[in-house]
C-alpha cells in the first residue's frame, strides 16, 4: 500500500496501542497496579478499534488518477484528446478504470468518481 495520510495514521495508532498493552501487561504483574492496567488495556483496546476503523479509509485514499492524452492522425490532421484514468490494487492485480473527458469534469470530480469506484469494487461502505 502506498502512504496515506490515513494509512500513517493508522500506523501510529497501532504503535501506540502496542506500547499500552506492554505497559498494561507488565502494571498486571504488580498486585496493586491492577486497576491503573484494566485503564491502559481499555486505552488500547478503543485504539486498536480506531486503528481498524482507518483501514477501509487508508485502502480508498490509495489510488491514482491521472490525465491520459489520445492523439488521433486522420487526413485533415492530427486531434488530441484528453480523459481522466485511475489505477489502483484489487485482488493483487492492478486496475485501470476510465473515468471520462478532462473537458468534462475536473481532476476533483475524477478523483470522487474514482474513490466511490473503488469503494464498490472492494464492498466498502462511503460515509
């Protein structure tokens, strides 16, 4: 997966809920610090599930669109023609997808095509 800012989110998310279980798990060897290692615990517990929540938003955020130009020879001349193209991952396989003329809609608007593509490509649900 490429970075994203969801992605390296998530990333530190996870590290710090990692550094709560360890601490949690050696305040569980002290008899009386059992209260201060249920807080930590639960602590990593809401991090892991904010951690797991990012993930389908990381997987959106990774795609690529870009500006494809067509030129077309014909006897009166040359033409060219530019349409809005997405790459991203599915299955391990990379997927093309067209997304239309760059005289019709702007890079924002493919970019919102596209991720809502791919949101249905991979069954994940927008908000």
């Amino acid at each position: 997966m490429h970075r994203t800012s969801a992605g390296e989110e998530r990333k530190a998310l996870m590290k710090e809920a990692r550094e709560l279980e360890r601490e949690a798990q050696s305040l569980e060897k002290i008899s009386h610090m059992s209260p201060a290692a249920r807080t930590r615990q639960d602590e990593a517990d809401r991090l892991r599930a904010k951690a797991e929540d990012l993930k389908s938003d990381a997987r959106l955020e990774d795609l690529r669109v870009w500006e494809m130009e067509k030129v077309k020879t014909t006897k009166s001349g040359s033409q060219s023609y530019g349409y809005w193209m997405a790459t991203w991952r599915e299955n391990g396989k990379v997927r093309n997808v067209h997304l239309g003329s760059s005289r019709k809609i702007s890079h924002e608007q493919a970019l919102q095509i596209a991720r809502a593509m791919k949101a249905e490509a991979l069954g994940i649900s927008v908000r």
